[in-house]
C-alpha cells in the first residue's frame, strides 16, 4: 500500500504546510493503524514524531482532532485517485476491476490490518462523534462512485445499479474483513470473483439492450487496471 498524501489543513504561515504537522499526521497513520486510535497515547506521538507537547496543541486540539484529520487525509487520497482514474478513457468495467485488484493486493500487502475506516468506526461508535461520521462520508461517497460505475454500464438502470453499488460495498467489507482475520489469498480471491459476477450480470444487460440496434456485435474486452489505492495506505 502506497503512502499517506500531504494534506492543506493545519498550514502555517505563508501557507506553507508545518513540517510538525505533518510529522505528527505521518506518524498517527503509521500508529493508529497498526494498534487502534484508542491504544496509542499522545505521549508516544509526541515522542515518535519529534516534537514538543506544545507544538501537538498547537495544531490539534486533542488526540480526537488527529484522529479525524488521519481519517480526512485517507479519504482524500483515495478520493483524488479514483478521481483521477475516471476522468480518464477507461471504461466502467475496467476501473471497478482496478479498483478490486488494488484491494487484493493490499489485502495480501504485509502489516495489513484490514479497513482504518471499519477500524475507526468500531472505536469511535457514537454516531455523533466527527470520526464517526467521517467513516459515513467516506463510504457514501464510495457507494456513490461505484454506484455511478455501474449505471455507465447499464444505462436507464438505475435501480438495478444500486444494487450492484450496494452489493460491491459488501464485498469489499467483506475481503478487507476476512483478509485480515482469515486467509487473504482466499479472499482476494472470493472478491474477484464477486465482482466478476456483478460485471457478467451488468454487461449481459446491456447486451441485452443494445442487441436489437447491434446485433451480433460481442462486446469488448476490458482491461483491469491496477493502482488504485481504495484503502487505507501504510504510511
């Protein structure tokens, strides 16, 4: 898994982002990651990172508050690197493959240790709490991307995309779950062929559409395309 992108919160004078600053978000993510927001104290971030108690403070006003900015700078990776992917040619079907080969990898990726939003979600539990609802946004907007996806592929089928949407969502919990508590080549494995079967489903139906205006055209063959960071990076 690639590393953690720089983030514009907590600049400094001039604009210029604090170098403390993000020392202390670089070693959060490493930290929160491997052993949970809850386990890691203030203090060791203080001390891996570098820096005085008093710069902590200065740029966040508890652990909480480093907390939702780990949480903000994952989802905006990821959200700048599916971004990126489809405003390219790639067609639907090969970015949702990409995405679900970029998953496997991580999942069999050394120190993997699952989703940091499903991680973060479990110990942040209070539907209020902004972690909490970080992890909402975070999946709505997946949801959304991948929902949008699938209606590329069949279009005026927009119900049937939201299912497909919701179900891609599942089995991406799913692996990232079974990945890290059981075999992650088994999942990995179990996802692609998940989504393989969403792709066979939604192509026939399109094919299906279009056969009367084309008939006898077979369908294209799409490539999957790889690096698509969908999880959180091991910075």
């Amino acid at each position: 898994m690639g590393g953690m992108t720089r983030t514009d919160a907590g600049t400094g004078t001039g604009g210029r982002v604090s170098a403390a600053r993000e020392r202390l978000l670089r070693t959060a993510g490493q930290l929160f990651y491997a052993e949970g927001i809850h386990t890691v104290g203030v203090d060791r971030l203080v001390a891996e990172a570098k820096v005085t108690n008093a710069t902590f403070y200065r740029h966040f006003r508890s652990k909480d508050d480093l907390a939702l900015a780990y949480i903000g700078s994952v989802d905006q990776a990821i959200r700048r690197q599916i971004g990126s992917l489809m405003s390219t040619d790639a067609p639907a079907d090969a970015i949702l493959r990409g995405i679900g080969t970029s998953l496997v990898e991580q999942i069999r990726s050394p120190g993997y240790r699952g989703c940091a939003f499903l991680n973060a979600a479990a110990e942040f539990p209070d539907p209020g709490n902004p972690v909490h609802r970080a992890v909402v946004r975070h999946r709505e907007w997946f949801l959304q991307t991948v929902t949008t996806l699938f209606a590329t592929i069949t279009a005026e089928q927009a119900e049937q995309a939201e299912h497909a949407g919701r179900h891609f969502v599942m089995l991406r919990d799913g692996a990232m779950s079974a990945g890290y508590l059981g075999d992650p080549v088994l999942a990995g494995e179990t996802l692609l062929r998940g989504i393989e079967g969403l792709l066979r489903i939604h192509t026939a139906r399109r094919l299906d559409e279009s056969a009367g205006s084309a008939p006898g055209q077979a369908p294209s063959t799409a490539t999957a395309v790889a690096d698509i960071e969908c999880s959180p990076s091991n910075v």
